[in-house]
C-alpha cells in the first residue's frame, strides 16, 4: 500500500508540474509506458495514423486562434518515443488561410501525403476560408497547398467546414466527414481528392447527424460494422466528451451507442476530440484524444493523451479509463 501511495504522489506531482509520468526521468531512454501526456506542450484535436514502420500523430497547435497559424507533427517507432517534426505546414504556404489551423486529417495515397484541414472560422459562406488539403512527399512534410482554394467553403446542410477525417474502406473509396455546429456531412472524394464522386441518389454532402454530435467525427471499420464516433458538449467546458454510433454502411444510418470518453475528477477533464489507431493485422485499438489537465481553467490548455480502447463480445466499445501512465511500447510488426 505503501508503494502505491508513493506511486500517486509522485503522479500527481509531475501532472501539477506539466509533466507526465513516462517523461520524468530525461535520462531514462527506456521507458515503462508512454506517460499522458505523450509529449510536451498545448496540442488538441490529435490526428493519429500508422504510415510505415512508424505512428504518427498530428494535432491541433492549442493557443488563441489568431496564433494557430501552423501545425507540428509526432513520430514514434512504438508509442512511447516520441520525435517532434516543427511547423510541417503553415499559413506562408497557404495563401488564403490566416488564423485558425484546425484539426487535421491525414491520408497517404500512391506515395503522397494529404492533410486536410480546417482555416479562418468561417461563420458564413461569404467569408473566405473552410477546409483545406496541402501536399507533401513525406509524413513529415513540408506540405504545401493541394488545390490554391478551399475543398469546403459552404455550410452545406448548416455544417460549419471544420474537423475533417478521410476514411479508406475495404473497396477503396474514400469518405469525407466533416462539420461543426452541431451538423455533420460525409462525402465520396474522388481518387485524386481534387473533389467528391455523387452518392448514387445523386446527393454529394449528405447528412449523417447522429444525436448529441457537436463536432470531431471518425469513422472506422471493423469486421462488416462501421463505428462513427464525435465529441460533444462545449470544448471548453470539463464535460467535453466522446460518444459512438454503428451501421451496417459507411453512410449510415448509424444507431446511437453512448459515450466512451469522459472526464475523471481524479484524473483530467474535457476529454475529447479523438482519433483511433488500429494496430496493423491485429484487432487491437488506441483511441488518441485531449484532454485538459487538473486545475486548468485556459480553454486553450489541452494535453494530448493514449489510452487503451476495448469492445466487448457483441462489438460495442468499452468506457476508456483515463491514465496518467498511458500505453506500453508497441513495437509495429514487419510490413509483408
């Protein structure tokens, strides 16, 4: 009892500190686990994806908007090392973004990078800015504008152009989901993301509003079922959170679950804004998320953090436990 008594204070000395239990010791090189946060700094909104033998993790730069101008990126060969790639894209190469680089989502295809992305907080379709996509030869970047205009720059179905996720499903088709306040749309993107391929009832941004979605989307498969998942609640406020939906369809319609990712008065609050990673060729899962530290009251101060997400039997997704110690390493098996 002891030792565990040690253990919590140490925690929560660190945590009170800005630290994370996994990043105590600099000169420790082998870690036990990854610690949450995985790395230092205010980031929200992350991006997770596998590209090759490395993780890579891209989140949103959490600071006054007028100051989120650019994004880093994270590499990692196990989850638990992490590297920092500095201002990968910024608003010197996108000529009519500004402010507001928001939630990117990344996708590789025939050996390029896209990330998308939302600019500007647009609050009408008059105002210049929405959802982009910049390109590049590397994870890494630099990334440069993809289309020399915005992919989005309407609020189509009352979805403010923010917080994309590009989901590859088994055939090859590539999905779109996006939106904020409180709508969202899913879209077919064409081969080369130049554009969208029209549903077969001739619609091309349909709605697929779950209850309680505010914002966030991701949407993956597993098995023959499709899981969307969102945040709700106020980004700002400690009931932040993550809920679900599943369907038979990419397009839904999805059936509301209930959430999975929520504050714990012992540990953080505002958890939110996720994304999940899938270990390649096991049925294994990390959900990526924010959250914001004990005693933060700055909107702006989020951590990214990982945890292990779990479905039970029947395939729903089991509540995350929110850690201070995060995962232990997970080395990415040899690609075939």
């Amino acid at each position: 009892m002891q030792t565990i008594l040690v253990h919590c204070l140490t925690t929560a000395i660190l945590v009170t500190a800005g630290l994370s239990p996994g990043h105590a010791d600099e000169t420790n090189t082998t870690p036990a686990t990854s610690g949450n946060p995985i790395f230092q700094g205010w980031y929200a909104d992350p991006e997770a994806q596998v590209f090759g033998r490395e993780y890579w993790v891209y989140p949103t730069f959490s600071a006054r908007y007028n100051e989120q101008t650019f994004f880093d990126a994270f590499s990692s060969p196990d989850l638990v090392h992490w590297t920092k790639h500095g201002h990968i894209l910024d608003t010197n190469t996108v000529s009519w973004a500004h402010r507001a680089i928001w939630a990117p989502a990344v996708a590789e295809r025939h050996g390029r990078y896209f990330i998308f992305f939302g600019a500007n907080d647009i609050q009408n379709d008059h105002q210049v800015g929405g959802l982009g996509i910049a390109v590049a030869d590397h994870p890494e970047g630099p990334f440069k504008d993809y289309l020399g205009k915005p992919l989005i720059d309407h609020f189509y179905n009352g979805a403010q152009p923010i917080d994309p996720f590009v989901f590859r499903d088994n055939d090859g088709q590539n999905y779109l989901t996006y939106g904020g306040w409180g709508h969202c749309n899913i879209c077919r993107l064409t081969e080369d993301f130049r554009g969208f391929q029209p549903f077969s009832d001739g619609t091309t941004f349909k709605e697929i509003t779950p209850a309680g979605y505010v914002e966030g989307s991701v949407l993956f498969r597993r098995g023959d079922k499709y899981y969307f998942m969102w945040s709700e609640g106020g980004w700002t406020g400690p009931n932040y959170s993550v809920a679900y939906a599943m369907a038979d369809a990419p397009a839904g319609p999805f059936q509301r679950i209930g959430k999975i990712l929520q504050q714990d008065q012992l540990v953080a609050t505002g958890a939110g804004h996720h994304s999940v990673i899938k270990i390649p060729g096991q049925d294994r899962y990390y959900i990526v998320y924010h959250r914001r530290p004990l005693g933060e009251t700055d909107g702006n101060h989020r951590v990214t953090c990982i945890d292990r997400m779990e479905f039970d039997g029947q395939g729903l997704i089991q509540p995350v436990k929110l850690t201070f110690t995060g995962v232990a390493p997970v080395p990415l098996p040899a690609i075939p």
